[in-house]
C-alpha cells in the first residue's frame, strides 16, 4: 500500500468517538478500508480517499 493511502486511512478511525459519532463514522472507515484493498496504489486512490475523508467530517460535524 502506498504511503499517501496509509496516511489518510489513520483519519477514518473511530474508536475514540462517543457512540453517537462512531455509527455515523464507522461506515466511511468500512469503505475507506474496502477502497484503499481494491483500488491501484496511485493519485486518484488518494484523492478518493481525501473526499471520502471529507464527507465523513462533514457527516459527522452534522450529528454535532
């Protein structure tokens, strides 16, 4: 896995989430983790994984 893949998926963990926040966060770290296993190891990968990153942020700032 290419290190700009890695890097991003560290910021789709949960755990340290109140309850609330990990059943919004949980199924974009479920796909990040698919995406990251299927997809090729190139720019693209990251960019997706980017906007992935994203949405979860804004996802889970809408539940705040």
């Amino acid at each position: 896995m290419h290190p700009s893949i890695s890097h991003v998926l560290k910021f789709f963990k949960y755990d340290h989430l109140p309850e609330k926040l990990q059943a919004i966060s949980r199924p974009f770290c479920t796909l990040a983790q698919e995406v990251a296993e299927r997809a090729p190891d190139n720019q693209e990968t990251t960019v997706a994984l980017r906007k992935l990153l994203e949405a979860k942020d804004a996802a889970v700032r809408a539940v705040l």
